[in-house]
C-alpha cells in the first residue's frame, strides 16, 4: 500500500490534512475500510486508475543541491507572483514527462492532456514578506490564470494551508503539492509504484546516492518529482 501522510510542518490539524487529501483522492478513489492503530487513523482508498503522486513543487530549478545553496536561486524573481507561476509550471512538467519514463502502463495520446486539466493542488504558504493573508489571496489570483496558461484550467485547489518557512531558503514563500488521476489509462494487472523523473533536466542521475548531474554539477536530491502508482493495490490515507 502506498502511503499518503504529511510531509510538511503547518498549522493546519491532522484531521484537516488527511479531510483534505481525502476530498482530493475521492475524484478516482473509493473508501473500502478504515481501522485504528495504536491512535492513528487509517483509510484505505482503491484507485479507479492509474494516478501520479507529486513530491511538491518550489520556485526554483526543481534539480538543486541540499542543502540548499542560495546562490543556484539568486537569479529567480523572488516576487509572490513569479513564485506561484514557477510552481505551477513544475507541477505540469512532472505530468508532462511521464512520457519520458518507463511505465508499466499504456498512456493514448490524450492521457496526459486530459489529466492535466483536472490537478488537484494543495499549497503551503508562508506568512513571512507581506504575511500568510496577502501571500495567500496572490497565490488564489495568479492560480487561476497561470492554470488555464498552463492546460490545467479545471484544476481544484484543495487547500492553502499556513507555514512559518517552506524551506532552507527562506526567500520561498510557496510550495504546491499536486496530485493527478490519469484518466482513460487502464489500471495494470499488477501492483506497482513506479519512479517518475524529469529526465530532459539531468544528465545522469546515481540512483543509489540519489546525485543528479545537471551541467556539470553534482545534485544531491533526497526526494524524487512523483510516483506513479499502479495496478490493483490500496493507498493508505492515515493521521
């Protein structure tokens, strides 16, 4: 069972975190159980179809170095605007390069296109520079236009949910979680969670160390862009 869980530090509750994703999910998934270990509660979710699982998007190159070096982010417009339509362009990339990975399921030609318009988006905003509110009502303006640009005109946003600092580099004010449903490609017979890179954007990777080079620097990269998963397994939904 894959696993959904926060990965992020916010104010938002646990339950508001695990209501969120649910509402999200629930576009291609449907609810056969729930439990409760040790304290902790779990929903299995079943997916209709394949889905793509993003690790989130910041406003800079997404292949970087950590910990960060402010000096690879020194050319970025550092501007609330600039921020969330960088993020957003990420987000349609990693879809964009499923076609770029080995996938144990078939994609027709419009997979990519039809999925794209439905992303479930899910921001985490900072309140430093001009304060959550603010950053939060730029973040709702610029999302609808730079959606639409971008081919992801249906996209919901699930929710924006407050943080003190998004990452070392405390000139992001923003990162989006986004979760896609491919929709029309058939589920697979077997149960697989499949790697997704942006290969355009790296010359080699060292998949054991997790080290991208990226013209001629060296990455360490301690997450990946997605998981694409497949096949007739359960997400686990827990708090």
């Amino acid at each position: 069972l894959p696993l959904l869980l926060p990965s992020r530090s916010m104010t938002a509750s646990n339950g508001k975190w695990q209501s969120t994703l649910r509402s999200g999910l629930a576009r291609w998934c449907t609810t056969v159980g729930s439990c409760s270990v040790h304290g902790v509660h779990v929903e299995r979710l079943r997916p209709s179809c394949p889905l793509l699982l993003l690790s989130g998007a910041t406003p800079g190159p997404f292949y970087h170095s950590h910990p960060h070096d402010p000096s690879q982010f020194d050319h970025l417009h550092f501007d609330m605007a600039s921020q969330v339509r960088a993020n957003l362009k990420t987000v349609r990339d990693i879809l964009d390069a499923l076609g770029e990975n080995e996938l144990p399921f078939h994609l027709d030609g419009g997979c990519i296109e039809r999925s794209r318009r439905h992303a479930q988006l899910l921001h985490w905003v900072s309140n430093r520079g001009q304060g959550f509110a603010a950053n939060a009502r730029v973040t709702a303006d610029i999302s609808r236009a730079a959606c639409k640009e971008l081919g992801m005109g249906l996209a919901t946003t699930l929710a924006t949910f407050e943080t003190s600092g998004n990452v070392s580099d405390r000139r992001f004010l923003i990162e989006t979680f986004a979760m896609f449903g491919l929709e029309g490609a058939e589920l697979g017979q077997t149960a697989e969670t499949v790697r997704v890179d942006l290969v355009s954007q790296f010359d080699a990777v060292d998949e054991e160390s997790s080290v991208y080079s990226v013209g001629g620097q060296r990455h360490f990269m301690p997450y990946v862009p997605a998981y694409a998963v497949c096949g007739p397994a359960d997400l686990a939904l827990f708090s």
